[in-house]
C-alpha cells in the first residue's frame, strides 16, 4: 500500500518528515481506501434494479437504496467535476486573448464632447428624440446590469485566495472523516448494516471532494488572470455606460429646448394675431385671448416637463451614486475586514452620499394636474357643439350680413387654433403628469435608499475601530505621525480672518458694537437686574415678565466671550475652505456655544441671584452649582471645541493625533466635573432615583469616551460625545425652563391669593375703616397648588425623554450589532414543530430596560393618574387609593412578565412555575399569602378605608397607610400601629365611620337622694339642647335608670355629627352640667356610709385618770 511506501520513506528520511506529509496530504487522506475499488454507474444501476431478491424489511430495503442512489449521484458529480475543470483549464488559456481584445475596445471608446452630440441629434424632431432615448435607456439598464455582476465577480475573485483556502481545508477533513469510516468498514469496527455499499459511498465521496479542491486549485492558480480580465470587462462597460449616459443626456437638453422653442412659437403666433385684432369686434377679441392663455399655460407645462424632466435625471444620477457605493462597501467590507482602513473608507463614503434636494409640493401637482386635464377635456368637448352659432347668435341683429361673415370667419379660425392648441396641452398634461408621477416615485424611493444606506454606514462607522491602539507603538510613532500630520493641514486661517474681516467689515463691526456694548453696559444692566430683582416676591409689583427680563440681562453679561469665539470662527472660515480654516472655524462655534452656557449657568447661579431670588433653589444649592462651574468649563469648552473639530476631519480621522489626548484631558475633566456636580446639595429630580440616574450617566459617559479613545474607537467616541454636549446644552435650557414655569405658577397664585384677600378685605371693614393704610399681605410662596406642580413637573419630564429621544434616535440603529451576539438558546413550538430561538445580548439588554421602566413606572404613573383623572372623578379617599395601588400592582405584574418573555421565559412555561411556586409558596408562607389575600380584600371590599377611624381588639386609632401585607393605624398617642391584614378580616372590627359618621354619646349623672327629679331632667336637657355640636336629630334624651346605693342615676343620650367631637363635647358638657347643678342647688352625690358600733372592746376603753 502507498501509505505503508511513505512510512518507510520517512524512517529512512526523518528529515523530510514534515515537507513530506504535507506534500503528499492529499494522497495520504485518500490511500486508506485503496483497498476498496471505485465502483461504475452501470454497476451500481445494475445493483439497484436486484435489491427486492434480497428480501430485506422495507427500512433496510429503503436505506440500502438511499446508499446507492447517493453513490451514484457523486459519480454522476465526478463526472461532471472533470468536464468542468477542462472547460476551465480552456477558458483560462483563453483569457490573455480575451484580455487583449477587450483592452482594444476599450481603447476605441471615444467620450464625446456635449457639443459634439448636441449636434449630432440636432436635426432630430421631439418624437424622434423620445424613442431613441428610450431605447438608449434600455441600452444602458443592460448595460448597469452587466456592471453590477461584473463588479460582484470581481469581490468574489478578490477573495478568491483566503476563501480557497478555507474551502480546501474543510474538504480535507472531511476526506479525512470519509477515511476514517472506511478504516473502520475494514477493520470490522463497523457495525452498521451493508459496510460493502457505505465503503463505496464514502470512496466516491472522497474523489468527488478531490475533484472539487482540483478546481480550486485551479482557480486560485488564475484567480490574478481572470481578476485582470474582469476589470478590463468593467473599464469597457463604464466607458459604454459613460458614452450613453452622455447621450442620453444630450438628448434630453434637446428634447427640452425643441419643446420650449415650439411653446414659444405657439405663444409667439397667438400673441401677434391677438395683436392683430385689437381693433376688430369684441367677440373676436375674446376668443383670441382666449387663445393667448392657453399659449401661455402650454408654454409654462412645457417649463414645467423640462425641469421636472432634469430633476428626474438628476434623481437617476443619485440612485446610481448610491447603487455604486453600496456595491463599493460590499465590496471593500469582504476585503478589509474590520480594520480602520475600512473605517475610512466609510467615513469617505458616509460624506459622498447624495444631498439632492427633492420637490415638496409633488402629491398637490399632481392632483392639480389631473384637475387641469379634467378641465381641457371638457373644454374641447364644448368645441365640438355648436359653439361658433352660439357666439355668433350673440352678435348684434342690425349687424351688416358681410362683416358678420368676416367675424365669423375669423372666429371659425381662432376656434380651429384653440382645438390645435387643447390638443397640445392635453398631450403635455399627459407628459407632465407622467413626469411628475415618476419623479415622486423617484424621490421616494432615493430617500429610503439613502436613509437605509446611512444608517448602515453609521452601523458599521460605530462598531469599527477608526484608529490604531493607542499602545507603546502609538506613543514612539508619536512624534512622526504629529508631524506628518501638521503638514497635511493646509490653510492660512489667519489670513482668512483678515481677509474676510476687510471684505465682510459691516458684519464685524456688528459683533464688535455688541461686544463693547455687553462690556460698558455691564453696570448699568446689573442695576436693572437688580432693580427688576426687587419687584420678587411683592405681589403688587411682582409679575410673569420679570424673570425673563432678568434672564434676558443675564444673558448679555455672559455674551462678550461667547460672542468673541463665535465672530472668529465665523470669519475664520475662509474662501479657499482649506482644512485648517475649516477645521478652526467649527471648533471655535462649538466652543462659543459652550462657554456661553457655562458662562451663564455661573451668571445665574452666583449669590443672591437668579436661582436663589427667583427660582427660591436653596443657597447651598446655588453656591455649590457656581463653585464648580469653573472646573465643568475646563473640561466642556475644549472638549466641545475637540468634538467638533475633529469630526471635521472625519475622512482622515485614522491619521488625527492632534485630537485625541486633549480629547481624553477634556473628557476626564469633564466627567470628574460632573460627578462632583452632581452631588449633594443639588437635586435636579424630586426622586433620588432620577436624579442620579441622569446625572451618572453624563458623568460617566466621558469616561466611557476615553476607554474607547484608547482602543482605537475615536469615530465612535466623538460620535456619542457630541450627542451627550447637545444633552447638556438641553438639560441646561430644560432646568431653567422649568424653574421659569413654576416661578410663573407661584406668581399667578400669589396675585389670585392677593386678589381674594382685597376682596375678603373690602367686603368686611365698614366706612371708618376705608381710611386706613392697608399693607401688602405676606403670602407663603408653598401656597401654590401641589398638584399644579406635580403635573408640570411631570409634563416636563416627558419634554425632556421626548427631546433625549430625538438626539439619540441617530444611534439606535447601531444597536443591532448587538443581535450578533447569542447569550443562550431556548426550545419554542410553533406550528412548524420545536425549534431553538436565541437570546440575543440585545434582549438582554431590552429586558433590563423593560423592567426598570416598569418600575419607574409603577412608582410614578399612579400617582399621576390620581392627579389627571382621580382627583376630578370626586371619588373617596379609599377608592382612588385602592384603584392606584391596583394599578402599581398590575404594572409591575406585566413589566415582570414582559421581561422575562424577552429573555425566553414564555407565558406558557411560566405559568406552571407559578402553580408550582404558588403551592409551595402557600404552604411555606401561609400567613404572609393569607395577608396578602387579605390587603386584596381591603382594597376592593373596602371594610376600612384611609382616614378611618377602627377599633380591633384593644387598638383604636385612624388608619393611615394600607399595604400589601399589613395596615397602619395612628392611635391617640400618634404611635403608628402595624397590624397584619388578615386580623381586619378574620377579627370583630369596629369601623366608626364607615358608612355613618354620627355616634351616641351616653354621660352618667348621679344626684343626691331628694333632690327634683323633674329639675333634674329639665337641666341635663338644656344643658344638651344649648351645645353646639350636639344633633337635634336624634333628638337628645334623659333617662332616670336606677337607685344607686347614693345615688340616683340617670342617663343623658346625645349624637354628636363626628367622631372627633365625641371627648370634646363630653367635656363641655360635664362642665355645663356641673355648673347648672351648682346653681340650682342640686347635689351630685357621692358615696356615703354610716357606721354603728356594736359593742367597744374593754381594753380600747378609756381609764378613769384618762377621763380625768
């Protein structure tokens, strides 16, 4: 065997060992399956036809056939490979002739000057024109065709080599794994039924995938020929490609010309005959300027075709633009990979991508247009009556019968002009309208083209690394690449300023004038401030204009630097548009929007100013914002200044070393800046949650930027750090905006509050008191509404989200890279049977979000809707509370569910867990279910409510909070008593004012034995009847019950309309009571006992010295 042969070669050479193996690879994977023969077609076909006389089973029977069947497909397939590799072997022996014919043509291929073909189809009419661009059309669909498959052939030749290589590897093994079985079918290992057949399925198998690497071979052995041969058929097709569309452009320009110069004679031809008749009869007159509009309308369409007819083209232009830089991205990503000269690359065509203005008003063209057609054909139809009888029946009677031959003569004419001219313009309505029929498809279709291009671009731009690592490597080429390039930036920029300054002066001038004007007038503007400042807070002079003027005043203190670095990246920015000068104008703007923000965050924020006198923020609040301005602008101006002048030089970013370490100096800067601002004292949300959420997602957001920086993703970090600036820019308008609001909202109620005290004054004092000097009353800014305030804030806070929205929605599409990351896998049925779906990281990521919104959520939204809709419904204070805490409840049950369906955890499968859980659960925590079950019970049967006032047990006390496990009373001593849900149900409970709030209160008199009972009844009555808060209905009542051992007792019955008036009139009444007894001499008794001694003990006696 040959495989026996290499092993004694390779003992006698070890040596050789490895060149030999890998030299003869292909052999060795096939000499294992010498032994068994190659079988023929005609033997197998043969065997197949006598498989019933083996009377195998019906499975056997069917799976010795399949062997077969197989086995001869692959020699089927053998035969084929070696026809193919001596068709190729043939081609590419022809390919260097081929090459030079098609270099030849296309040496032949002549561009054409315009010139050149405007005269070559100049004879031809406007019917002629229109075929023969047509068919240049067709001419040039086939030929875009035949480009794009070639474009297609030649990325895939490109990657010939690699994708070769890897082919021929994968075969190879599977040779190997073919090997293996037959050895196996050799050695007896085997257990499976009909090893003769299986062995020669497997050794056809191994000389077809043989036959297969062959051709590869030979492929990557001419892929360079056939590279070459097809970018020669590419140079020939552009250049055919590039000849016609000059052609056809060429014939458009004369079509539009042949059809505005025969406009213009038919507007030419009426305007002299309507010249020629002024002074003939005015029926005449009429029908001619009749004549003259329709002339004109068919002059204007005419217009309309050409430059709607040049739009389309232009269209045409861009879809072809955007069609060749997607081939270009296909193919350039199979080449590069993902190396930043693929980032580049994009960058390149990110910025070539068409900016074609379309037409807006198309859809109301058209339905004008076919109104208009409308028109016409009616028009026309009227001309086929008896419309000249008609107008001549009109002439006058005594008009001489010659002249009113002439008349009708001329009008006959002008009649048969009109039909000629309706007819042209009916056609080119028609042409018109087809036009702009094309053109709004046209337009449509580019923009979902071009927005699905740019947000692929900006996919692919996000997740590729735009630069090198910045390692040692990048540290010792430093240096170099610093200097390389400094002189890639070409540009005088301050020669620019001083040009443009000379040639722009009135615009100069202008910002200096506003710039001196903020500087001198600074005083003068802060005493206005101030005195505006001092109207805060007085009602009668406090209004809505005096924040904003003071925000307006505080702003120009802030314009002069601002306003400096904005005049000098305006004029900075040259007419040459050099790099440099562009390059320093876009940073210096970005910085001045910067500073100007910092400038008057610090304006605002300094003592005793806006925020403290206006918008009432807390001192330490304020002096804490203004503290840490200055270190936010160290790292916000340069930073912005950084972003915006590096994206200009997006193109050559790989190259730009000048940016990057100021860039993660700012960045650092800025996010230390953050953290230190956003700590307390500040507070920019009510909830803590909020707050810190915002606030560490911009502070960390720049340390994130320079991790990025430094791995070489600068596109991507600049990308995102400029949104977060635009962020910042947004929250900062978004905190004054709503501090305006609510300062507005505490105005208008102060004025409303002062209002109803002048009134409440003026109809309570009588005439002597009209003299008196009334002085503003001093109203509680906290008087404002709470639930005005709520709302606002959360209005605003959906601003804000929505505004966030808008200037991240530009990255969301990125976030699909994240689908190519598969977590974990889970088992789904569907109607097609069980199949495995995927957990995306994306997923992951959404079911994090899912549920931390629905817990935002469901700590928010109830609340809120309590304050939009519960608050008007008039509900009581225990249903709109049971139907919120519902809605907490439902909101987070569904948030929980949604995500972890996200994740795989269905419905379906998650309901048996909660049967299951729910058992377990209920024996293990049986009290804390049965609560839970209870507090459901509370919320909807309603037996307590908040603000009720219960007795359960030995507890007594007003209910204050009802949760989901247990219930909060406040007892008279304001101790809050929590009890278990379940003892509301399942324990006596007494509610005092579940349904009635009127209560009995019984007072216990005992008089004196003797004393006038009828007096006595008399004075407990009057003492009821004169009480204020004692009800005449239940009518109060006395009752004489019982002869006490003292006394004699009676009973005083009264209701009092609330609880809360219970001790408080029984305290009243007592003392009422107590007094009119005193005054009518009736005494209250008191426990009285005589004592009879018996007999007195001898030796308590007193003795007679005693006595004595």
């Amino acid at each position: 065997m040959l495989y026996q042969s290499i092993q004694r070669v390779v003992k006698q050479f070890p040596v050789s060992l490895v060149l030999l193996l890998l030299f003869l690879q292909p052999l060795y994977l096939s000499a294992a399956g010498n032994e068994t023969s190659l079988p023929t077609t005609s033997a197998l076909t043969e065997s197949l036809k006598h498989i019933e006389k083996k009377k195998l089973e019906e499975s056997e029977e069917q799976a010795l056939r399949d062997i077969i069947e197989k086995t001869i497909d692959d020699l089927n397939n053998i035969e084929k490979s070696k026809k193919k590799y001596k068709q190729l072997r043939a081609e590419y022996k022809a390919i260097p002739a081929k090459l030079k014919k098609v270099e030849a043509e296309v040496a032949k291929i002549n561009i054409p000057e315009d010139n050149a073909l405007l005269q070559k189809f100049k004879k031809m009419d406007s019917r002629a024109l229109d075929e023969t661009i047509s068919d240049k059309q067709g001419q040039l669909a086939e030929f875009q065709s035949q480009l794009d498959r070639t474009k297609s052939l030649i990325t895939i030749t490109q990657k010939l080599p690699e994708s070769t290589k890897e082919d021929i590897r994968k075969n190879n093994d599977h040779i190997e794994e073919l090997n293996a079985v037959i050895r196996d079918i050799e050695s007896g290992d085997d257990s499976d039924s009909f090893p003769e057949e299986r062995a020669q399925q497997s050794l056809a198998q191994i000389e077809f995938i043989q036959q297969k690497n062959k051709i590869l071979r030979l492929q990557n052995r001419n892929s360079s020929k056939s590279l070459k041969l097809l970018q020669a058929q590419e140079a020939r097709l552009n250049a055919q490609i590039k000849v016609l569309d000059k052609e056809v452009k060429a014939m458009e320009t004369l079509v539009i010309e042949k059809r505005t110069e025969e406009a213009k004679k038919v507007l030419d031809s009426a305007t002299k005959v309507t010249e020629s008749i002024t002074k003939k009869h005015p029926s005449v007159q009429k029908e001619a300027k009749k004549n003259l509009d329709h002339s004109n309308a068919l002059s204007k369409v005419a217009e309309k075709i050409g430059e709607y007819s040049k739009k389309v083209s232009e269209i045409k232009q861009a879809h072809e633009t955007i069609k060749k830089i997607q081939q270009d991205i296909d193919q350039q990503t199979a080449l590069l990979g993902g190396s930043h000269n693929l980032g580049k690359f994009l960058r390149k065509q990110k910025q070539i991508l068409p900016k074609t203005e379309f037409v807006q008003d198309l859809p109301e063209v058209i339905t004008n247009l076919r109104f208009n057609q409308f028109q016409l054909e009616e028009e026309k139809k009227l001309l086929e009556d008896d419309y000249i009888k008609k107008i001549t029946k009109k002439l006058p009677a005594d008009l001489p019968e010659q002249e009113r031959a002439l008349i009708d003569d001329e009008i006959n004419k002008l009649v048969n002009t009109r039909k000629e001219l309706l007819d042209s313009l009916i056609n080119q309505h028609d042409k018109l309208l087809k036009e702009a029929i094309d053109l709004a498809g046209d337009q449509k279709s580019l923009e979902k083209n071009r927005d699905e291009l740019a947000v692929k671009l900006q996919k692919q731009l996000f997740w590729i690394a735009s630069n090198d690592q910045m390692d040692i490597d990048w540290f010792k080429n430093f240096s170099g690449n610093l200097s390389n390039q400094v002189k890639a930036l070409k540009g005088s920029p301050w020669e620019s300023l001083i040009i443009n300054v000379q040639v722009h002066w009135p615009e100069a001038l202008m910002f200096l004038v506003l710039i001196l004007f903020c500087i001198f007038r600074r005083q003068s503007l802060a005493d206005y401030q101030q005195w505006q400042t001092e109207k805060v807070g007085k009602v009668q002079r406090d209004n809505l204009s005096v924040t904003p003027k003071v925000l307006a005043v505080s702003l120009m203190h802030s314009l002069p630097v601002p306003l400096a670095l904005f005049a000098l990246g305006y004029f900075i920015n040259g007419s040459d548009n050099s790099t440099l000068s562009k390059t320093l104008s876009d940073g210096f703007i970005a910085a001045a929007i910067a500073s100007l923000c910092v400038i008057w965050l610090k304006e605002i924020t300094k003592s005793e100013g806006i925020t403290t006198e206006h918008f009432k923020w807390k001192p330490e609040v304020s002096e804490h914002v203004h503290r840490n301005v200055r270190k936010l602008a160290l790292g916000l101006i340069p930073l912005a200044f950084i972003t915006a002048a590096s994206s200009y030089l997006m193109v050559e970013l790989d190259s730009d070393v000048i940016g990057q370490i100021p860039f993660m100096v700012a960045s650092l800067l800025l996010s230390m800046a953050l953290v230190r601002l956003i700590q307390p004292p500040v507070a920019l949300f009510k909830s803590v949650l909020l707050h810190y959420l915002f606030g560490y997602f911009f502070a960390l957001t720049p340390l994130a930027m320079v991790v990025l920086t430094l791995m070489g993703y600068f596109y991507t970090a600049l990308t995102v750090q400029g949104l977060l600036l635009a962020s910042l820019y947004v929250l900062l308008g978004w905190v004054i905006i709503h501090a305006l609001i609510i300062r507005n909202l505490h105005v208008a109620a102060r004025r409303l509050a002062f209002q109803r005290a002048l009134e409440k004054r003026a109809a309570s004092r009588d005439a002597e008191q009209t003299q008196e000097v009334f002085e503003e009353p001093t109203i509680d800014i906290e008087a404002i509404s709470s639930q005005s305030t709520r709302l606002i804030n959360a209005a605003m806070l959906a601003v804000l989200v929505g505004v966030f929205y808008l200037i991240w929605s530009s990255l969301l599409p990125v976030f699909e890279y994240l689908n190519t990351f598969t977590l974990w896998e889970y088992k789904s049925t569907t109607e097609t049977g069980t199949e495995l779906v995927p957990i995306k990281l994306k997923d992951f990521l959404l079911s994090l979000v899912i549920f931390g919104v629905s817990m935002i959520l469901s700590r928010n939204l109830p609340g809120l809707l309590e304050i939009a809709i519960l608050s008007k419904l008039r509900l009581r204070q225990g249903t709109a509370y049971a139907l919120t805490t519902m809605v907490r409840y439902v909101i987070s049950g569904v948030g929980i569910i949604m995500a972890l369906s996200t994740l795989g955890l269905e419905w379906s499968k998650l309901q048996w867990l909660v049967a299951a859980l729910g058992v377990g659960l209920g024996f293990g925590l049986q009290e804390i279910f049965a609560n839970f079950i209870s507090g459901l019970i509370i919320l909807f049967e309603r037996p307590v409510r908040i603000g009720d006032t219960v007795t359960i047990g030995d507890q007594h006390g007003v209910v204050s909070l009802i949760r989901i496990r247990a219930t909060t009373i406040t007892d008279w001593d304001n101790k809050e008593i929590i009890i278990p849900n379940k003892v509301f149900v399942t324990d006596q409970l007494i509610n005092w004012s579940l349904s009635n709030p009127i209560t009995r209160v019984i007072i216990n008199v005992g008089v004196a034995y003797g004393s006038d009972l009828d007096l006595t009844r008399k004075l407990l009555l009057k003492a009821a009847h004169e009480h204020p808060k004692v009800l005449h209905d239940p009518a109060p009542d006395v009752f004489f019950l019982a002869f006490g051992d003292s006394t004699l007792n009676h009973e005083l019955r009264i209701h009092v309309q609330e609880l809360r008036d219970r001790l408080p009139v029984i305290d009243q009444l007592n003392r009422t009571i107590n007094q009119l007894f005193a005054k009518h001499n009736i005494e209250i008794a008191f426990p009285q006992q005589d004592i009879h001694i018996k007999e007195w003990p001898q030796q308590m006696l007193p003795s007679p010295e005693d006595e004595g």
